[in-house]
C-alpha cells in the first residue's frame, strides 16, 4: 500500500474513533411497572411507583417532575415513593407525576378520591350459594367482598370492612356439593325486595366495619348499588349516606354449595 493510501486509512480510522456513538440514555427502556394510573384514597399518605430501567448505566436513575402542590416528597431510588395531602374536597383531583430518563418518558396519573370517597382492594371475593330455596327459577347467592375476610371459624376479622350482597341470578347446573361459579353480569340493587334475575336484594345486603376487637357497630343498609362480574374480577359501587364507595377484586369469587 503507498504512502498515500496509509494516510487516507489512518484519517479515517481516526474520524471513526471520534465519531460520537449514541449515550446510553438512548439506548434504555424505561418501563413503569406498577401501572400508568393510580387511584388513592382522600386521607392521603406515602406511596410507590416501581419501574424497571434496562440497557441503562449501572446505578442510572430517572428523574421525576410534578407541578401538583400536594403530592410532595419526591424521592427516586429502586422504586419512586411521594407523599400526598388529605383530599378534603368533595371533588377528586388529578395529577400527573412525570419520568424521565434520557428520551424515555412516562407519566402515571395520580387521581385521590374525594372526602365523600371511599376505596378498597379486596382481598377476599365469596360467599354461598342457596339454589332456588329463596328464589323460584333463580339462583340465590350470598357474596361478601372484603379487605380481610374471616376467621377460620368463619368469624370477622378485627378492623375489616365487609360488603354484603344477596344476588339473584342464573341457576347453576354443575355437580353439587364443592365450588360453584358466581355467574358473570351485572347485578343492581333492588328496594322492593322481590327476587329479580340479575339483582341484588336490598333487605339482606349491607355494609359493616368492624373494630379492633371483631365487631361490627352496625350494619349499613345500601342506598344505590351495582356489582359488576367479569371474568376478571369484579367491581362493586354503592353508597351510604353522603359516602360512595368503590371496591375492586381481582379474579373470580369462591362460592360454596350451601344446598345441602
């Protein structure tokens, strides 16, 4: 090779080592995991977002921006914490918390329930099933949803919140005796107390809150109610008085056979 072609090598080698290549930034993939919507209740309080942050730096973080004055005490670190005030309107609010990192963007919208609100996850989806006993041509079932759920006596638990609902619906045709499926539909509370296909009669459902020790003060008796069964979860709203209620429960409800 001449002298002169060498020469023409070595510039370009050399414009190839100092060509800038793409940051790592760019080549991350930002992902939030703990969803891009978050439903809070009005008190308030700390709470979490978790990600996952690949093909970044090691020890790289994103950064996180909200405009909101009362979400406040941003921290990042392995998940991404904050506080939030009391909500004391009668109106909930929303906000969006952004992250960032490099290109990647995401946002997860923050929304606090009103002071007239009450949210819960339950943990606990069951109940009976009672055939036609109460209800000719329809079948009876008596579902609880609940934070805690019983007992292994089947007994309330201390500090717990239980939603009551005596529905009619479909009969079950399977095997008896075991587990029955809580047909899937929407079930709508009814003030006349006559069995209905597709309700939830208002006599026998309530709502109660126990305290520390088991109990229940009272049983609250239902104003406007709907359940609503996917074969994902269910969703349950009603309310009490100047109180709405929302209850969420992922997956399908365990119901006994009770017929014999």
């Amino acid at each position: 090779m001449n002298k002169l072609l060498l020469s023409f090598a070595t510039i370009a080698l050399l414009f190839a080592a100092c060509e800038p290549s793409a940051p790592a930034e760019e080549n991350a993939t930002l992902t939030i995991t703990s969803g891009n919507t978050m439903e809070i209740s009005h008190e308030g309080g700390s709470f979490e977002i978790t990600y996952t942050l690949e093909g970044a730096k090691e020890g790289a973080k994103p950064t996180v921006n909200c405009i909101a004055e009362w979400i406040t005490d941003i921290t990042v670190d392995e998940t991404i914490t904050f506080n939030t005030t009391a909500n004391e309107g009668n109106e909930p609010r929303f906000a969006p918390i952004v992250v960032n990192y490099g290109s990647n963007m995401q946002q997860v919208i923050i929304k606090q329930l009103a002071s007239n609100e009450a949210a819960l996850k339950a943990t606990y989806f069951g109940g009976e099933y009672y055939g036609s006993i109460y209800s000719a041509g329809m079948g009876n079932y008596y579902v609880f949803l609940s934070d805690n759920g019983f007992n292994d006596k089947g007994m309330d638990m201390p500090n717990s919140k239980y939603y009551c609902m005596d529905l009619y619906g479909p009969l079950y045709e399977g095997p008896d005796g075991g587990e029955i499926t809580l047909p899937l539909g929407t079930y709508t509370l009814n003030t006349d107390n006559t069995p209905q296909m597709w309700t939830m009669g208002w006599k026998y459902s309530h709502y109660r809150e126990t305290d520390s020790t088991g109990m229940s003060p009272e049983e609250v008796a239902l104003d406007h109610a709907t359940l609503v069964v996917t074969e994902e979860g269910a969703t349950f709203e009603c309310s009490t008085g100047d109180i709405k209620h929302r209850v969420v429960f992922n997956g399908q409800a365990t119901i006994i056979d009770a017929r014999y």
